[in-house]
C-alpha cells in the first residue's frame, strides 16, 4: 500500500512539473463574456446619447444646405451592432451637441478624462470600450484572435468622433488596421477612416479613400455609407457637380424614406444654388414624395415655390395646388408658411399684385415659424426698396428683425435697417424745416386758416377713435352687438350688461379677451412703454428705435396730447420770424440733403436718386459752400457712370469756382491705382529737385509735369507734386502754391504728402509758426532759414539716402506703407496741364 502511494505521488509531481504551452482566451466563451459584460455597457451607454441627440436634433432649413443624416439613424444602427453592420446612417457632428457631449480635442489611447461634473455619456461609452478591450484583447504575433475585439475598436472610434476627438479615433482605427487586416469588414474601418478624415478637412487624402473604397467589393450597407459620406465631403470640398452626381447614386442605394427624402432635398438645395431651376425643382418634387412629418412637407414645397420657372411650370396650377393643400386640417397650423410659398410662388411668375396679398396673408396668419413670419415681411419691404421707398422698406425690415431667428439674414437685415435710419433722421429733418420754411412765408391770416383747417381735421380723427373706443369697449366679453352710428345703442347713455364688473365701476380695462379692444390696449401700451420689438426682458432692456419713432422725433410729435392742441395760436406762435432762425432752418436743411444725397449712393448705390437730390439742392440756392459740395458730389457719382449728368456740375463748377481744388479735379479726373516707384522716375525727381535747388523753378516743374504725364501711376507722384507746389511759390507767388497744396490735400489726404501739404496750409494761411515732422511724427529742427515755406532740406534729404524716397517705409513707396500699398482716394489727382493751365491764368491775372 505504501510502495502505491509513492508511485501516485510521484506521477503527481511529475505532471505538476512539466512546463505546459500557453493556451489563449479566443475561445467561445471568452467572445461571450466580451460582448455581454463590458461591451454590451458601451453600447447601450453610446445608444442612450444618441437617442438623446435625436430628440434634440432640428434642422435648419435656412442654412445653406441640411445634413443628409441624423443621429436618430446612428442609433438604429448600432442596436444592430452585434450582426456586423456598419453604421449606415451616420450623421457625424451634423446634428447639434448633446449636453452630455464632450469636445476635446487629440490625446493618446487612454481612458478619456472625467474631470468636472462627471463623466459625460460617450466618455462612458468610450471607458467601457477601453476596458473591453484590456480585458478580453488576445493579440499573439501582432495578430488579434478575438474577433470582437473589431466591434470594440470600431465602437471606441464612433464614440471618439462623436466627441469631436478625430486623432483618437484614427488612433483607435489604427489598431484594426494594424492587427485585423483580414477582417471580412475591414471595409468598413476604412470608410470611417475617410470621413475622419473630412472632419479635418484633409480632402485630399479622404478624396482618395474613397475613390480606393469604391473598387472595392462592397457590400449592401457599406455601399450606401460610402455614397453618403462622399456626397457630403465633396460638398464640403466645394465640388457641387460631383456631389450632385454621387447624390444620385447615395439615393439608388438607400431604401428608407427619411434619408431619400433628405437626399433629394440636398441635391435640390445644390441644384439651386447652381442655377439649374427645373432640375432643382424636380428634386425637391421628389423630397416631398418621401417626407417623413408635416414641417419637412411644407419646408419642401417652400423650396418647389422658390424653384417655379415662368417658362416652364404653370403657375395657376401650381398655385391652385398650393391653395389645396392650405385648406387640408392637416396643414391648419402652417398655412402661414403655405401662404409664403405661395408669396414666393407669384414673385418668380411675376405676378407682383398677388405675391403681395399672399406675403400680407402669410403674416397675418398664426406664427407656426417666426423666421417664415420674418421673411415674409423682409419680402414685402424688399418690394418698396426696390421702388426706392427706403423708409416704408424700413419699416417692414424692422417688424422682420424682431422676430427673425436666423442669424446670418438677422445680420444683414441690422445693417440695412442701420443705414435707413439714418437716412430717415436727415429725410424727415427736412421735411419739417420744408414746412416750417413754407409757412414762414404765409401771412398771418394765411396761416391762422391753415392752423384752422389742421384742426378741424385733428379734432374729427379724434372724434373717430372715442367712438371707436366707446365701441370697443360696450363689445367687451361676449357682447356683439351693434354700437355703429345708425344702430340705436350708439348713444345710449345706460350701462349695459358687459360694462358690469365686480368692482362696481361701469368701465372695465381688461380688453383680451375681445378682439375689438384690442387697438385700445395697444394704444394704451404704446402711450406707458413706446414701441417695443418682441424679445424677452423687454421691461428692463433699452428701447430700440423704429423708423416711426425717429419720424416723431425728427418732426417733434409727442405721445401725450397738448391741451392747447385746439387753438390756431398753439401751432402760429412756434413759426420763427427772426431772420436769423430762418436762415438757421435753411441752412440745416441744406446740410441734411445734402448728407440725403450722399447716403443714397453710399449706402444704396442709388445714383439716379442721389443726382436728383444734389441738383434739387442746388436749384434751391444754397450758400456757396454748400453748392460746391453738391455739384462735386453730383459730379463723383456720374462721371464714370453717366458723364451726361456730371457734365452740368462740371460746367456749374467751373464757371462758378474756377480757382478752387474742386475745380481742378473736374477738369481731369483721374484714377490713382499706384504700383511701385521705378528707377527712372527716381532719378528723375532727383533731377527736378536738383533743378529746384539751382534755382530753376520752370525747367524744374516742365521735368515734374513731363514725369508725371508718363508714369502717372508711379508711387512718387506725390512726392512729385508736392515739389512741384514749391515751385509754384518760387515762381508764381503764395496764392499758387495753397492752390496746388490744396489738391495734394484733396487727393492724397492719406499720404505722408498730404500730412506735409497740410502742415504748409495751415503756415501759408496763418501767423503761426511751421512745425515741421517726420514719418514718425517727430518734430524736425529747422536746420536753416528756408527762402519759400520751406521747401526741401538737400542735405538732410541726401543724408538719409533722400528721405522722402527711401525712408518710410523703404525706397520706391515713399510714406507710403510698401506691404499695403497706397489707400485708394475718394477724389483723384490734378491734372499737370489743368495745374499748369491754372499757374499760366493767375500769372496773366497778376
């Protein structure tokens, strides 16, 4: 029994000391206990943010273009995880974050960072991804033998880029890559791989994935994710002919109804942008066959009206159809932006009558959109800013603005309702000092029996609205009778059954739940708070002034009645009758239409109403500073673009102000679109200088002028003409020499030049001493007594390698910044004949 015993133990620890060959983990079991333990986490916690984005996923129809797919589709897909599905309906970063999504950037394969208030859901994801993998990884010889590890490292990478972490996602594909490459859905990596690398916008290199993906054999769903993610990079890329054309396929390969009707409506919004209107609308016709709720329904035929081509569809069919669709229940709480589209629909059939009774349907319907509501008002405005009625406009403008969501059209909007306004204050200025002027030259009983009829009128509008208030306020409730002139209630003194509140007082206040008190509440409104935009804290916020409330301001019209309204000598004891007021009146009248013509060209490149203003004004004999200004301005906006009208200002400026820098700029007008300075026309100016050192003051500016006439757009031809003023004062005396400084002033206001000529001014026409400055603006000791305000120093010019050449910045751009180059005047430069012309002309004077 003993010998037995020995013998097993002895076989014991034989087989116990035996080395064994390692066994790895790939069995059946291992791939279970991955899936439903760490693995199956992840996904439910990566499910769970995506559903959470699908409820919080809107498109904006008002972009450019709309994402194809959305997170509700990545979220179906992954339920199918498991079965080796790709992720077939993957919307990327399209749809708008998730609260709990997180936003950074790169960094290594690690467990991500929980830092803050706590772990977001895709960190989740991402953590039990990582930790699936640490766990259950079997990688021998570089090769990975758990075949679930792929779903792991694709859900880490989905999870990664969800988070905006690109590189890690890479990172994490990079794995399958390396050790999986002979998986049957290898496929599948690379085409995430190329769409990560369209987040980065490397679409180069995603450009030739996808090219590679698509020789590949594809299966089904790979097929329909490759077409979709290549359609929208190459959108991106700014390739809309070839996007347009992998839509097509992207539409053959997808079955479901949602991403068809979002596939069409893309390719349409494409299709639009590049002009090709029938083809267009024959996509957004398809979009709206497979729509998948009411708003895509409506948002879509809103994109068939824009689409309406004259020559080709028919627009009382179209029309009609529209009309049809408005009348169905199912549309009731969006017949406003039905009635939009209709708007749109009439506006590109030109039928400009109807497009406007449908835009004024549209926003007095219920607001189921409040940019559809903005727009339609915006169309309307259009339509009187296209008929020059800038102030009308602005008015619709700024009801679009205060219900506008879209902040791009918001923007733009704010601009222009900014320049109307501005307008406005000078259009309405003078309109009332027009008026003012008119009666100042009224006799008295003139204007007592014009304040007479003014009042007959005030008196019978007030009449009007206390009936109308009386009215309104007997039909409070349920109330509906009849309280009209003729209607035998309309004077009765007696309470009726509505005037009854619990107060005990015959009059009630509350005026909502009655249309006909509405007007009274908003007059009641309008009086305590002013006009006020829809916003919220609007209580405490600052009021933003309406084109109305600058109306009132402008013509001194208040909201509180004045008691004296009523008496003629209210409104005739107002009327200046000192001469000085009055001319005080015209003055600013002048002024403002002056600055009224200005702005029509500046901010609306209206020149034809801009001419008119400036000659109405001048017609109405203004002083002569004033004129002058006009007839230069008249003559700015037309000189290129209708030299006919510029003519009259020409002539009027040349006969009028002959000696004047206007004067010479029409003479010969000329574009200053400078280069750089060459060599020649350096040694030039240092030959004429040379010439103005010796004292040769006409052979001097004969080579200035010559210069000048063969390089006119050399960067020295300031410098040119300021030497040539100094000339002017050697030769021809003071009064030349301000007239050439004045036009280097008025044409290079921005020049070092035109900072000197300005100096020199400003001694020429006063006792004060001359300060001379460098480029920096340094003073400049004067190194010796000048003979003719101060002309050129040589020595200090030689020294410095001529400092007015070569210094500031550098030779060829003297005061000019070299890198930016001159700023483009508002007026251009003299002519040297007209210049010479002129010095010729005050000599014979002389």
């Amino acid at each position: 029994m003993r010998k037995f015993a020995f013998i097993i133990l002895s076989i014991f620890v034989v087989v116990g000391c035996t080395p064994r060959k390692k066994k790895t983990k790939s069995g059946p079991m291992n791939r279970f206990s991955t899936y439903y333990n760490t693995m199956f986490n992840s996904k439910e916690a990566f499910n769970t943010e995506m559903q959470n984005r699908t409820k919080s996923f809107k498109d904006n129809f008002y972009e450019a273009y709309i994402p194809i797919l959305t997170t509700e589709d990545v979220a179906t897909e992954v339920s199918n995880f498991g079965a080796g599905n790709p992720m077939t309906n993957m919307s990327g970063n399209k749809g708008p974050a998730s609260p709990n999504a997180n936003s950074t950037m790169g960094g290594s394969p690690s467990r991500p960072s929980t830092s803050g208030k706590g772990a977001s859901i895709l960190q989740i994801a991402e953590a039990k991804a990582l930790k699936t993998i640490s766990k259950n990884s079997v990688l021998v010889n570089g090769v990975e033998k758990n075949s679930y590890m792929f779903d792991a490292y694709m859900l880490l990478a989905k999870s990664r880029m969800y988070q905006g972490k690109n590189l890690e996602a890479l990172d994490a594909l990079g794995y399958i890559f390396n050790n999986m490459p002979k998986h049957k859905r290898i496929n599948t990596a690379r085409i995430y791989q190329a769409e990560i690398y369209a987040k980065l916008k490397d679409y180069q290199k995603a450009d030739r994935l996808f090219v590679e993906l698509k020789d590949e054999k594809l299966n089904k769903e790979e097929k329909r994710t490759l077409s979709i993610f290549y359609s929208e990079m190459l959108l991106k890329w700014g390739k809309k002919n070839d996007a347009v054309t992998e839509l097509e396929e992207a539409f053959e390969y997808n079955k479901v109804r949602k991403t068809r009707s979002r596939i069409a409506y893309l390719r349409g919004q494409i299709l639009a942008e590049l002009g090709k209107k029938q083809e267009a609308r024959e996509s957004f016709t398809t979009a709206y066959k497979y729509a998948y709720d009411f708003e895509f329904e409506v948002k879509t035929q809103i994109q068939i009206a824009k689409t309406f081509d004259n020559t080709n569809d028919n627009y009382d069919e179209a029309l009609a159809y529209l009309e049809k669709i408005a009348k169905k229940g199912t549309y009731a709480s969006r017949k406003n932006e039905l009635y939009y589209a209709m708007g749109l629909l009439a506006l590109n059939a030109k039928q400009d009558k109807d497009a406007d009774s449908l835009f004024r349907k549209s926003i007095s319907a219920k607001v189921s959109d409040p940019q559809i509501r903005g727009l339609a008002f915006s169309e309307i405005g259009k339509k009187y800013f296209a008929q020059d009625d800038y102030l009308t406009a602005g008015a619709y403008y700024d009801s679009a603005l205060a219900v506008m969501t879209y902040a791009p059209e918001k923007a733009r909007l704010t601009e222009l309702t900014t320049n109307i306004k501005k307008l406005s204050k000078n259009y309405y200025l003078i309109k009332k000092n027009d008026s003012i002027l008119a009666l100042t030259k009224m006799s008295k009983e003139q204007q007592e029996a014009y304040f007479a009829k003014h009042i007959d009128k005030l008196k019978a509008k007030e009449a009007a609205e206390e009936i109308e208030r009386k009215r309104a306020e007997r039909s409070k409730g349920f109330d509906t009778g009849d309280y009209n002139a003729n209607s035998m209630f309309a004077n009765s003194g007696a309470g009726t059954f509505g005037d009854i509140n619990m107060a005990g007082d015959n009059k009630s206040t509350f005026y909502f739940a009655n249309t006909n008190n509405i007007p009274r509440g908003e007059t009641n409104f309008k009086q305590i708070w002013g006009n006020r935009t829809l916003a919220d804290n609007w209580r405490y916020s600052a009021k933003s002034q309406t084109i109305e409330d600058l109306k009132n301001e402008a013509l001194g019209v208040t909201t509180a009645p004045d008691p004296r309204r009523f008496e003629p000598s209210f409104y005739t004891e107002k009327i200046p009758s000192n001469t000085s007021d009055i001319a005080k009146l015209k003055k600013d009248r002048d002024t403002a239409s002056l600055g009224l013509g200005i702005m029509f060209e500046n901010f609306f490149s209206n020149s034809k109403l801009a001419t008119k203003t400036l000659y109405d004004l001048v017609d109405g004999q203004p002083d002569e500073d004033t004129e002058l200004k006009a007839l230069y301005q008249a003559f700015v906006v037309n000189y290129e673009k209708n030299p006919g009208a510029a003519e009259r200002a020409k002539t009027m400026i040349l006969e009028k102000y002959p000696y004047t820098s206007y004067a010479e700029f029409v003479k010969n007008p000329r574009d200053k679109n400078f280069n750089k300075s060459s060599e020649d026309v350096q040694k030039k100016y240092e030959e004429a200088y040379k010439l103005y050192d010796e004292g040769k003051y006409q052979a001097s500016s004969e080579l200035i002028l010559k210069t000048i006439d063969e390089n006119k757009k050399d960067a020295l031809v300031p410098k040119l003409y300021l030497l040539n003023a100094y000339n002017a004062g050697k030769s021809a005396g003071k009064e030349i020499m301000i007239l050439q400084l004045e036009q280097i002033v008025l044409n290079y206001a921005n020049t070092m030049e035109g900072d000197k000529a300005k100096q020199l001014l400003k001694y020429l026409k006063s006792d004060i001493k001359l300060e001379m400055t460098d480029g920096e603006g340094k003073k400049i000791a004067p190194t010796e007594p000048q003979k003719v305000n101060n002309a050129p120093n040589p020595d200090e010019e030689k020294s410095i390698k001529m400092r007015s050449i070569e210094a500031t910045p550098r030779p060829g751009r003297p005061g000019i910044n070299q890198t930016e180059g001159p700023p483009k005047p508002k007026m251009q430069a003299i002519s040297p004949d007209a210049a010479d012309a002129s010095i010729q002309q005050l000599k014979s004077e002389k």
